[in-house]
C-alpha cells in the first residue's frame, strides 16, 4: 500500500511539473524602490508587493490564487488521490492532548477525531469517568471559525479557563467556564496571548493581556502589566499587581512581559520579569500580600546571578547557574532567598 501510495504522489508530482512547464504564472506587478545603506544602492524591485491595500497588488495575488486553483484542479488523478487521503485520515484514531488532571480528579483534555476540523474541550471525572464535552469551537458562533489555543483548569476542578482565538489569530479572548452546569460566565477577557495562572481559592487568577490584537503594531506588548481578575466580574475591575507602573524600582522594562503567578507548595506568589534575557528575574511575596494594595515584592534571582532554571518547595530553593561556572552548577539554599 506505501509503495502504491508513493507512486500515486510521484506521478502527481510530475503532473504538476508538466502543467507549470506549460503555462506561466501571472507576473507580479514591478515599482522599483531605491534604498542606500553605507554608500551602496540597493533596488528593491518588489517593494510594493508589502502594500496588500494597492488594486494592482490584489488584482496580482487573485489572478495567482486562480492560476494555482487552475494547476492543481489539472493534475492527473487528483481526485483519487484526495479520496485516497481522506480515506487514511478515517482510520487514525482520536488523538487527545494537553491532559490536565485537577484535584479532584477531574480530567481536562483536548481532543480531536477523524471528522473534526479543531480540538474540542472534554473532561471526565476519574480516569473511567463519562467523557463530557465541555467546549465546541467548530458550534460555538454560526458562520466563525474558532481554534482553543489553551486552556487551565482551577485546582479544585470546578472552572476551567480557556482561550479561543477566530482563525487561528495568535492573539485571542479568554473565556471561564463553570464545570458542572457547562455554563460560561458572562465576563470576556480581551487581547490575551495565553490562559491565566489559577490561585488557590479558585474563583480568581492572574493573567496578562496585551495591549491591542495587531501582531505587526509594536505598542500591543509594550508596558504590560499582570492582572488579578475575580470570576464574575467585568474586566474593568481588574487590578494590576505587578508591572513598571506599579513597582517602578523592580526593574521592569517597556518590552519585559511582567507574570504573576501563584506556587501552592510554597504558598507564595512570583513575579517573574519575562524577556529576551535567557536568565532568572523574579521576585516573591506571600500571596497574602495580594489583600494589600501594594505587594512587598523580594527579589529572589537577578538576572546578575546568571540562574537560568529552578524548583522550589516547601523548604529550599533549588537553581541552576552559570556564574563562575563555565559547564553550570546546580545549587539548593533555604527559603528565605538565596544570596
């Protein structure tokens, strides 16, 4: 059967080689541009190819759609390769992913079958628990299309968090679900790039949103800032708990992306400063603190100490650093903070 199917693809193949050879593609429209860098001119001949607004640059990318509708509709056998394909697809089994297992026992998964276009969201109480379909992207709104990037449930199982962006747009809205009555809250969380970061109360979490859903505008990840959000409530009332603004002295750049989040074997809240830096910058403070309108961050690695990963419990802190250590070393020291 492979060595069937793969003949079937190589004479396809030459179809399509055939069918270019005979035809040309539509040419794409020309308007030189003239950039000088250190004395020496440089010619762009395509650079008005990057305006998708011009007519005569969308009137060339549709007469190319059409020109390669028209090569692959060409190809010899094409047909019944596709039902060949279609008919392999039928016999994969249902693949599941991202199973996360709350306490419980409850068991959040994605997963996908021969005849879905997305993964859907599931749970199941115990492992041989009835399968319950939580969430469908393909049914949510009639005429969209939606993909669940992420999803997190709460510790105790009863809410799950998850976020589903419209044709698989990098930046997407978050949404909360009660469990039990597969019910949504009313609240929608905008502009979010990832799920929040559950507390141990399991009725709040922390999350950071951009600033805009535009991927190509700058200013959408510049001065993030980490949000505490209620389920329940609209996202106006959200509070910011750690970012530049609020902790001007904690070293948070413009382009950091400042994360808060809860650590339950240690009952403490970090704050981690996320960059393009590969070590540590985080801080620490009992997650207590977050009653308080300010939190008493502590440093606990500064990018100086050169820690590039870690673990934590109860009582120790355990890191791995290349300062004075060419091959890294791995270290443990107490809580309250290693020096």
């Amino acid at each position: 059967m492979k060595k069937t199917l793969l003949a079937f693809c190589l004479l396809s193949l030459q179809a399509v080689g055939l069918t270019w050879a005979q035809t040309n593609p539509p040419a794409a429209p020309s308007v030189p541009a003239t950039d000088e860098y250190f004395g020496i001119k440089v010619t762009d001949p395509y650079r008005n190819l990057e305006t998708l607004t011009d007519p005569a640059v969308q009137t060339w990318m549709k007469a190319q759609a059409d020109y390669a509708r028209q090569t692959l509709n060409a190809i010899p056998g094409r047909q019944g390769l596709l039902d060949k394909m279609k008919e392999f697809d039928a016999r994969k089994a249902e693949q599941v992913r991202e199973l996360k297992i709350a306490d419980n026992d409850r068991y959040f998964y994605l997963k996908i079958r021969p005849q879905d276009q997305q993964p859907k969201l599931y749970c199941r109480d115990g492992y041989k628990g009835t399968e319950v379909l939580l969430f469908d992207p393909e049914a949510f709104e009639t005429g969209k299309v939606y993909t669940v990037n992420s999803f997190s449930p709460s510790y105790d199982g009863s809410k799950v968090a998850f976020e589903i962006s419209e044709k698989g747009a990098e930046v997407g809205t978050l949404r909360i679900m009660d469990v039990s009555g597969k019910k949504l809250y009313p609240e929608k969380l905008e502009n979010t790039w990832g799920v929040g970061e559950w507390l141990q109360d399991g009725n709040s979490f922390t999350y950071v949103p951009l600033n805009g859903r535009d991927v190509n505008d700058p200013t959408a990840r510049l001065n993030t800032q980490s949000l505490l959000h209620q389920v329940g409530t609209p996202p106006s009332q959200d509070r910011p708990v750690f970012s530049a603004k609020l902790y001007p002295t904690l070293g948070i750049r413009p382009s950091d992306y400042p994360y808060a989040y809860y650590d339950r074997d240690t009952k403490l809240l970090y704050g981690l400063i996320s960059s393009v830096d590969r070590y540590q910058h985080i801080y620490y403070a009992p997650v207590a603190e977050l009653a308080r309108p300010k939190i008493a961050w502590k440093p606990l690695f500064k990018p100086g100490q050169e820690v590039t990963n870690f673990a934590t419990d109860a009582k120790y802190v355990y890191f791995i650093t290349s300062k004075n250590a060419p091959a890294r070393k791995s270290c443990a020291c107490r809580w309250p903070s290693p020096t």
